[in-house]
C-alpha cells in the first residue's frame, strides 16, 4: 500500500509538471506570437504602401478611410454621417476611375517628402501607357499623401474645405443646368407651337436626363413651372450651407437671378 500511495504521488507530481511545462510553452510561445505582431505593426507604411492603401479605400468608397491617410484628414475629421452623405456624390466622382488593383511603376523619397508613380491605363486623349506622380509627405513617423502647401490650406479651411468646394461645384453646375434649360425650352417650343414644356415632357422629348435635377446629385431641389408660353425655373439648395448657398431663379427671358437667401426660394421681386 505504500508503495502504491508513493507511486501515485509521484504519478500526480509528474502530471503537475508536464502541465506546467506545457503551460511555459504555451505562455512563451504567445509571447513570440505578440512580439512578432508589435513588430509588424510598428513597420513603417512605405509611400507606396500608403498610396495603395488609399486608392483601394477610393475604390471600396471607404472614403473617411481613404482621406484619413493624407493631408485632407483634418477636413474629414469633424463631418457628421449626413455631411457625409452630401459628399458622397463629389468623392463618388473622384473615385469612378479607380482600377481594382493599382500598378506603381516608381518610388523616390526625398528627405520628408515622397513621389509615388501610379500607372494610368491608356485612354482616347491618351493612347500610351502613363505615370501620374503621387506626392506624400512625412507627418511625424508616418507618410501621408498631400503637398505641405496643399495641408495648410486644408488647416486653415478644416471642416469646411469639402464643403465649400462641394457648394462652388453645386453652384456653378446649377447656372450652367439653367442656361442649358433655355435651350432646351427653345428647341421643345419649335416642334410644339411656341409652348414650353414640363421636366417630364423634356425627358420625353429626349432634350434632358431623367436625372439632371436629381437633389442627391445637383444638390439643389428644382421646379419648373410652366403655363402656355412662359416658365419659370427656380431651384434652392437641398441643404442650405452643406450644398448651396446660392437661391436661383429664371424665366423665360432667360434672365437668371441668384441670391443667399438663406436656402428659401428666390422669387423674381
């Protein structure tokens, strides 16, 4: 009997120890799996890793991920998830032309600022094969893309740089929709007695898009009203100070009007 309580203690003793060697292998080999982790995450981003990066985020329209890598990043920071969406139209357009996988041909750093070259596929203006340089920048230990010149004025402007330049685009494309509606008017009234036509009887006319005074692309809520030989074309912003400032308005004379009206309608008084 004994014998037997001595053998089964040093049976137990020695499970006891095989699970702690086994519990020491384990624990060092997770340190080795944690060291190697810290080690890749503290890898420097090369530029050209950075620019890839940003032009796949373009492509998956990961667009706060996307700006979050370059200069822009101070001009995306603080916009709510509906500003957001006003600005999804702009970088929607800025990243059409993005392949599914980028090809660098080059890469030259000099001191803290960097020059990516980006493939560009052949085009009608452009039948041979081209490089677009990338510029990047050092901002502390990291690349990011951008000009020293283009970050100070996204510093300065902040949330307000995509904004602004969403409303100066807004802007300018509803006076050039309003010109073009002039024409189209004239055109629809040749083949109709001198009567003006409804967006909807311009649509079927074939002389303007289903889409061309969509709010979520223009920015801008439209209405045209038509009585016999005369109209009247006015449009405000769809989110006043997000995507227009500007009110408009037109008749048939072709005399436009445009005023900060606070995004109310702008009549013709």
């Amino acid at each position: 009997m004994v014998r037997r309580a001595e053998w089964l203690a040093r049976l137990a003793l020695s499970d006891f120890d095989i699970q702690m060697r086994l519990r020491i292998c384990f624990s060092i080999a997770a340190l080795i799996a944690a060291a190697a982790t810290i080690s890749l995450a503290q890898t420097p981003r090369t530029p050209t890793d950075v620019v890839r990066d940003f032009y796949k985020a373009m492509h998956d329209h990961r667009f706060r991920d996307a700006w979050a890598m370059s200069v822009y990043k101070p001009a995306i920071d603080g916009l709510s998830a509906d500003e957001m969406e006003d600005l999804r139209p702009l970088f929607e357009q800025q990243a059409a032309g993005v392949p599914d996988q980028v090809q660098i041909d080059d890469e030259k750093i000099t001191g803290n600022t960097a020059q990516v070259f980006v493939r560009l596929p052949p085009t009608d203006s452009s039948p041979q094969l081209t490089s677009k340089p990338v510029d990047l920048i050092k901002s502390g230990s990291a690349w990011i893309i951008g000009t020293e010149s283009e970050e100070a004025t996204v510093k300065k402007a902040g949330g307000r740089y995509f904004l602004d330049a969403l409303i100066d685009i807004n802007q300018d494309a509803m006076t050039d929709i309003l010109k073009r509606l002039i024409g189209m008017e004239a055109v629809f009234a040749q083949a109709n007695n001198g009567a003006f036509g409804e967006a909807k009887a311009l649509v079927g006319a074939g002389l303007m898009s289903d889409d061309m005074f969509d709010p979520k692309k223009s920015g801008y809520v439209f209405h045209l009203a038509v009585s016999g030989k005369t109209y009247v074309a006015s449009a405000e912003p769809a989110h006043y100070n997000r995507t227009g400032k500007l009110s408009f308005w037109m008749d048939q004379t072709g005399a436009i009007k445009s005023a900060d009206n606070g995004g109310k309608p702008l009549s013709d008084k």
